[in-house]
C-alpha cells in the first residue's frame, strides 16, 4: 500500500453544529493524518466550480447553495491508502445507506448535508488539494 493522500470537507451542516472536532476525532481513528486544514467561506465561484463534474444534476444549484451557507473546514488527509480509508469512514453519500459507526451515519441530516465530502480517486485528489491549498501549506 502507498502513502496517499486525499482531500476532504467538513460541510456547513457539521461547522453549524460544532462537530469539527468530532468528525477529526473520527478520522483520526481511522489512521488518517490532518496535513493540512483550514475554515473558509467557500464562495459561490469556488462551489460551482469544485462540483462542476455535477453541473448537468438536478441537484447542483442546491448543493452549491448549500455549501455557501456557512463556513466549511478543508483538508488534507494523509495515510496508506488514505482515499478509500476517507471513503470508509465517511460512509455512503446518503446517511440512510450508510454503514453504523461511519460519520455520515453518525452525523449527516440528508443526502444533500451530508457532513463531508472525499476525494474519490488519486487524480481527483490531486485537483482538489491543489485548487484549495499551496504546496507549502501541507506539513506532513
Ligand atoms: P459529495 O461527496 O460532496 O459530492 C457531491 C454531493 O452532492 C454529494 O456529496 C451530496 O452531498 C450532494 N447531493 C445532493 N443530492 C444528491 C443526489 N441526489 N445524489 C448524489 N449526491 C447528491
């Protein structure tokens, strides 16, 4: 297994709450290292563009909305095999799919505020890290 390493939301829905310290705790635990993190107001133009892949959804005007709503914190996670450990942890997109103990089983309202967000391949992982963060902001 290799040292990966992956990108990572915590949502408005879980900064509302105050859970940012939970959702860490959880990965954490899961043997994945916060290299980097920072709490932003992603703009409408950071949104539209992160989830582009999704702009022909039904669903993609409101996800946008929803991820201005309020702060978010991103990340980069670091591990073996650290982007379908993300995966695992996080738990299905749709909390009610998802598996006990997962975060978005734990803490997710909807499909839509679903309490984080992981990269789901390398290359996607290189995208997004790269489109939020410098490479002199990950400290592994
Ligand atoms: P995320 O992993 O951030 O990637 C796209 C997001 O779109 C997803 O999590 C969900 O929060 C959101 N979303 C809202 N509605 C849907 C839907 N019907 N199917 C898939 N994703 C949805």
């Amino acid at each position: 297994m290799a040292l990966e390493r992956t990108f990572s939301i915590i949502k408005p829905d879980a900064t509302r709450r105050n859970l940012t310290g939970k959702v860490n705790a959880m990965l954490e635990e899961a043997g994945l290292r916060i290299i980097a993190q920072k709490r932003i107001r992603m703009t409408r133009e950071n949104a539209e563009t992160f989830y582009a892949v999704h702009k022909e959804r039904p669903f993609f005007g409101e996800l946008v909305d929803f991820m201005i709503s309020g702060p978010v914190v991103v990340q980069v996670l670091e591990g073996e095999n650290a982007i379908a450990k993300n995966r695992d942890v996080m738990g299905a997109t749709n909390p009610k799919d998802a598996a006990e103990g997962t975060i978005r089983k734990t803490f997710a309202e909807s499909i839509e505020a679903n309490s984080v967000h992981g990269s789901d391949s390398q290359a996607n992982a290189a995208i997004e890290i790269a489109y939020f963060f410098a490479g002199s902001e990950l400290v592994g």
